[in-house]
C-alpha cells in the first residue's frame, strides 16, 4: 500500500523519465544508463519525511538526475584516468583507516573513563596554566543603561562607584524602577567587548582602558552609561579557572583518550611480540 501512495504521488515523474515497469525483488527501476540501474527505494531512502507529493516528486527527480551524471561522469573518468592503481592503494588505506576509526571509537565508548572529578580538572588547570590562555579581556562587575531623566541620577552613579553589599540591594532595587539594561556579573566573568557593545561610540583602546579604570561613565542625548569593574583578566594572561573549566575538561579528557589509545596500541605490539607474530628485521 506505501508503495502505491509513493507511486502515485510521483505520476509526474513517471512520465518525464520513462519509469520501467520491471522489477528486480519488487524493486522499482528508475532508470538503467551504462550497465548499471537506478531504483525507486534507493531515492525514498534519503527523503525528508512529510514532504507534499509535488515536493517529493521533484526530491526523486533531482536523485534520478544527480545519480545520471555521477555515473557517466564516473564511466568516462574511469576510461581516462591512468593511475587507477594509486587510487585503489588510495581507497585501500582510506578503507583501512574508517575501520580503525570506528574500532578506536567503540573502545572509547566501551572502555575510556570519561567522568572526571572536579578536583582532577583543577588539578589539570593548575598544572597546565600555560595552555590556557584567554582570547578576549574578561571582567567582572556591574552595569547599567539608564534614561538621561530617570529620578536620583546621581545617587546611582554614587552607588556604581563602589558597590557594597548594601549599596548593591539599592541598585537592584532601583534598575527594577528605572534602568533600560542592568548587568551584574560580579560573580561571573563576563567578555569585555559583550559589556562595551552596550554602549555607543566606544572606541578606547581595551588594554590601556582596563588598566586605568574601575569606574565609567558616559553621557548621550537619552541614556546615562554606568560601568563599575571590579577584576579584570587581559586577553594573552592566563584565563580564570571558572571561566575555562569547559574547555579544561575537553582538553584533558582529548589528553586521557590519546593515551589510552596509545596504550592499547602498545599492548597489541606487545602481545604480537609474545606471540611471534611480529618480527623485525633491521
């Protein structure tokens, strides 16, 4: 029956390429060029599902066609092309190398140990500082786009000057009221520039504005700009701890699977060895 619905749905397709009535194992030909044949199942095969018949239709017709040109493009190359030992000795050690591949992934995924303590990264971190290098300046701290009117303008900059514990509950308190964008990353390292495209025209060289400023203010025709800074991390230093763990656990897990893979190699040479299996001559 979903033979029939697919068949019926393709009506137009059978008429502009001459559909063959023959089957090989119930298997619909498409078409037959230079010896080798085209069916109905290998196209159905790769078709998004929920496709419209008109959709569907014009999906076979371009596999039809595609498949049309590969072959005779292949059957002319195949004529021409010399070298067809090198190729086969290419498509060998591809083949070879799929192989170990998916051998290499199965045992990672049967064997490797992929859970890691926390304790474990940080020691990875702390032993490798020098490959983790942060790629952007990092910041923490706190701002705010403010309306150019809002009320008390200037106790809020006040407060953004130095936030404490209590200063900090009476921003909160106030940007639910007033403030247009309110940031706190205090806690949270945060990209510089992420914190800059808030504001516009801002053209200051990164490095030298991070080493001299805590405190930032800027003025235009609607909004009032706040930046307080509180610790900063220039890009080339080494990158916090809390803000790299991710990509410390992919680098160490990347590590740990290279020796274990290196490891199982090693048994298998070893074992050849035991076994006379392996001989070298020099």
């Amino acid at each position: 029956m979903k033979t029939v619905l697919w068949l019926v749905c393709l009506i137009p397709l059978l008429f502009s390429t001459c559909l063959s009535p023959e089957k090989s194992k119930d298997r619909v030909v498409l078409a037959k060029i230079a010896g080798e044949t085209v069916y109905l199942d290998d196209a159905l095969e790769g078709m998004p599902k929920g496709l419209a018949a008109k959709d569907s239709a014009n999906y076979v017709r371009d596999y039809l066609n595609n498949r049309i040109k590969d072959i005779l493009v292949y059957k002319v190359a195949e004529k021409n092309v010399a070298q067809t030992k090198d190729i086969d000795k290419m498509v060998e050690n591809y083949r070879r190398s799929l192989i170990i591949y998916e051998y290499q992934q199965q045992m990672l995924n049967e064997k490797f140990q992929s859970q890691v303590s926390d304790e474990e990264v940080k020691a990875f971190y702390e032993k490798n500082r020098n490959r983790f290098i942060a790629n952007q300046h990092l910041v923490k701290g706190l701002f705010l786009k403010v309306p150019k009117n809002a009320p008390n303008i200037s106790q809020i900059k006040s407060w953004c000057r130095k936030p404490d514990s209590k200063t900090l509950q009476k921003i909160d308190a106030y940007c639910v009221q007033n403030a247009s964008i309110y940031n706190y990353f205090m806690e949270q390292w945060t990209p510089l520039d992420d914190v800059l495209g808030n504001i516009p025209k801002f053209t200051e060289d990164r490095t030298g504005f991070l080493s001299r400023t805590h405190n930032f203010e800027a003025t235009d025709s609607t909004f009032c700009y706040l930046l307080y800074i509180d610790h900063y991390v220039l890009k080339g230093e080494t990158a916090p701890y809390d803000f790299i763990k991710p990509t410390v656990v992919s680098v160490m897990l990347n590590t740990r699977k290279t020796e274990f893979l290196r490891q199982f190699e090693q048994g298998l040479i070893t074992k050849a060895k035991e076994k006379g299996e392996l001989k070298i001559y020099n």
